[in-house]
C-alpha cells in the first residue's frame, strides 16, 4: 500500500529567530498561499461541479519557496530564507493488528456533549452499511466495545461482578462457549504412496494435516483463581502481618468463607482474563515424507522427515501494567526505584536451601533427561533494582552457586542469557520490567536449543563480569522509567 504524499517543511529555528518570526506566522502564511479556493459552478446535466483555480501544488515546489512571510526592516522574508521544502509520505507512528494480522483500525471518538451510549450504539447501527460499501472480501467489525461498563450494567448470573462483565446466561452473550462458532476451521489429512519401480521394494509415502488444538491449562491459570471460580488476593506486605492480613488493606475485606455460587464475591483489583470471541483458533500443521528400501529379504533401509508448526498460540498479556506515579510528592524516576517497587529481600541460604530441596533432586532423579537451566533475559533495570536494594552480588553470587552444584551432573547444561546488552537494554522489547516481549520469548527458545550461550563453573565468573560491566555502562533513555 502506498504512502499518502505529504509536502515536509523544515523551518531552521536559528533563521526564525533571526528574523523574530515565530512558526506559527510562518504555517499561516504557507497556508494563505496554498489555498484552493474554488472559481465558480459548472452544470452538466443535472450535476453540479465546481471549478476550481489551479492553485493545487503539484510537481514544481520551489514556487512554494517564494512564499512570502512579511517584511522585515524594509526587505520581505520568503520562506526559502527560513527553510526548506521536500516530498515526502505520511510517517507512520503505528500498526494495528487483531488476531496477530495487520489491520485498518478506525478509533471512534465523541464531543464532550455526546452520549457514549449514542455513538456506541450509531457505531453498531452502521456498521452493516460500512460491510455495503466495501469489498466481499474485507471484513469490518466492533473490535472494542465499553458500552456495558458505561451503561453500569451487571451481570444477572452473578450479580456481584463489576460492571461490564458478563457470563453464559447473560444477555448478548455468544453463546455458552464465549467464542464464535468458526466453520472455516477445516482439517484436511492427505496421504500419498508411490512405488517408483514398481517391483515392490521402494516406497516413497508422504502425509500432511491440520489439527485444532484446545488452549493450554497455563492459558487459563488467571481464570481458575479469579473470581467467581476463586478468589485470589495479592495484598502487599499487609500490617496485621500473615496472621490477620485483611486488617487495613485498603478496602479489601476478608474473602473467607468463600463462596462459589451466584452469590461468589468479586475480590477487589482480582485477576480476570479477557477474551475475545472471534479469536482465531490455535491450529498444528504436520507433514512428513519416508522413502524405504528393501535391500535384501530381512534388511530394509528407512529415510523420513517429520515437522510441524503450530499457528495462532494464544497468549495472555497484561493491559493494565503498574504504572509508577508520583510519591510523596517525588517524581518516578529511576533513582527512586525502591521507593516506588517493593520486593521483599532474597538471601543466599534461602536461595540455596530452595535449590536444594526442589530444583536439584529433580535434576538428580531423572539422569537420563537434558535440561538447560536458562538465566532470562531481565532487562536492566532488574539489574539497576538489584544493585539498589543490595542484592545484585546476592544474585549473582547463587548463579556462581548453581553453576558449582550442577557441575558433576551430566545431564545439566546452564544457559546464561542475561550477558546480551543488543536485548537487556532495548526497553522496547519488555512489557515490564522483568517481562519481555514474544519475539525475545523465540529468541530464548531457538538459543537454547541451538546450545548457544552455555556457561559452566569455569566461565560463569566471565559472564559475571561482563554482565557487571554492561550495567556500570547502561544509561536509561532520556525520559525513560521503570514500569
């Protein structure tokens, strides 16, 4: 799709300010001089057109350059004396995907004196003729829609439920499943033989499907302890301690008894999970391709190849990060991390004895499994946090440990990932400050698999070193905090 032309001027601020011209009075006077103004009507038939003066700026923009801005000390300032002038494209500031494709979104927006309700409303109305106007083959729907939020209403099933949600039972929910039927998912499986002789002794056979997969049990995790189904709590370091948690927990009160019928309570800031219901569903490709011989009557030769792809995993993201905010009248920043994070403080014997109870007799049991112990990616603000809080030569000190412990274990490899300054510090690649983004999700799986970045109780102080020194040289982009 091509780029919207779009004429780029660059004022010099230098000129402007010789000249006590401000930009404004400069994008008025560009603007005066490249009206179109129309010249008159033009009937034919029943049509009516208008005319127009030839004053739409086409190939030649040097004219432009003669626009003159106003006169100073007796001589007129044009604008080739205060800047440039160059085609160029509408710069493009963002993507819009639904379903992982690349999408043209229309954000709706109302006038102050607007009823959101009216415009939601209109939007859902027109949208059957917006289908009309386009192409069979473009699909136009209602991506978000907070109508049942603004319009306070509850769910009849379980009335306790915040505001716009709603659940199998309720009005407008589709169906009892909360997804959309999708007749399109088609499952082909083929299968071909040949015997390129034909003698009998070489086959050559090939096969292909697709299958739909169900969504992974972790997918859901948030929706087994939310509410109405459970009743998770994350209150931070609660004053009545772990024996009376509830007291001053500002506004959450006490969730037991707990209840799972209509009657459930809806915890306060509990985890929910979002889903849309025309989410393409998770699908798996498999083919393979085996050629085989038979040499002589009780030996046979057996070439295959096997491979899959699985296609439109679904994955939970969060839409509503911790944002640090102004405290106590100081701005975030990330020199005042701690004040605004809070993380209890991990020491090397609890690290150790956790290691020790759960990780390595796992590892010990099951001699004839590989498993790569993967350090992830943190960005560097963890590290920064670390070494605020005083635990970064804790931290470090236990993967020395790790790497000492597992060192006779044969069937143990350690995959360092955190020495890699091209990921820990582009903040663009992380949710939060611990979470990365998928791309870096692959990245971590085709590295470990590849055996790149292994480390053992020989090397692991290098990798600590220069992990050490990317921090010492790490400084946040300008305008840049912790989330």
């Amino acid at each position: 799709m091509d780029n919207q032309r779009t004429i780029v001027i660059t004022l010099d601020p230098d000129k402007l300010q010789q000249y006590k011209i401000s930009p404004q009075e400069a994008i008025s006077a560009v603007s005066k001089a490249s009206l179109v103004m129309p010249s008159g009507n033009m009937w034919t038939g029943k049509v009516n057109r208008f005319a127009r003066t030839n004053a739409a700026l086409g190939g030649n923009l040097s004219e432009l350059l003669s626009t003159p801005i106003r006169p100073v000390s007796g001589t007129t300032v044009y604008l080739r004396d205060i800047g440039t002038i160059e085609n160029g494209t509408d710069i493009i500031t963002a993507y819009a995907h639904v379903n992982g494709k690349r999408t043209v979104y229309i954000p709706v927006t109302k006038r102050a004196d607007a009823s959101t309700l009216a415009v939601i409303n209109a939007v859902k109305a027109a949208i059957p003729d917006f289908k009309k106007a386009v192409p069979d083959d473009v699909n136009i729907s209602l991506q978000f829609d907070q109508s049942r939020f603004n319009a306070n209403i509850h769910s009849t099933v379980f009335p306790n439920a915040p505001a716009g949600l709603y659940f199998p039972g309720d009005a407008g929910f589709p169906s009892k499943a909360g997804m959309n039927t999708q007749w399109g998912n088609f499952g082909p499986r083929v299968g071909v033989s040949w015997d390129p002789n034909g003698d009998g002794k070489t086959s050559v056979r090939a096969s292909y499907g697709r299958s739909y997969e169900f969504v992974n049990g972790q997918f859901h995790l948030n929706t087994s302890v939310a509410p109405p189904w459970g009743s998770e709590v994350r209150i931070n370091s609660p004053s009545g301690g772990l024996d009376n948690p509830f007291v001053n927990s500002q506004g959450q009160t006490n969730i037991f008894p707990v209840t799972f019928d209509q009657n459930a309570a809806f915890s306060l800031n509990g985890p929910f999970l979002s889903l849309s219901n025309d989410m393409a569903s998770t699908h798996v490709d498999q083919w393979n391709v085996t050629v085989e011989r038979q040499i002589t009557p009780t030996w046979f030769a057996s070439v295959g190849y096997v491979g899959s792809r699985t296609s439109n995993i679904w994955e939970s993201t969060p839409l509503n990060n911790a944002l640090f905010v102004t405290l106590n009248g100081v701005a975030p920043s990330t020199a005042n991390i701690n004040a605004r994070f809070q993380q209890p403080a991990r020491t090397q014997a609890g690290m150790r004895l956790s290691f020790e109870r759960n990780i390595a007799p796992a590892l010990a049991r099951h001699p004839g499994t590989h498993f790569d112990l993967v350090w992830p990616p943190y960005s560097m603000f963890v590290w920064r946090d670390f070494a605020q809080r005083a635990q970064l030569d804790v931290t470090l000190d236990f993967k020395r440990y790790v790497a000492d412990a597992v060192r006779s274990m044969k069937n143990v490899s350690i995959v360092d990932l955190q020495t890699h300054a091209e990921i820990t510090t582009d903040l663009e690649l992380y949710m939060d400050i611990y979470h990365f983004a998928p791309q870096v999700d692959r990245w971590v799986i085709e590295r470990t698999c590849a055996g790149l970045d292994r480390v053992d109780s020989t090397t692991a102080a290098a990798a600590e070193r220069h992990l050490r020194d990317a921090l010492a040289a790490w400084h946040p982009p300008v305008g840049q905090t912790a989330q």
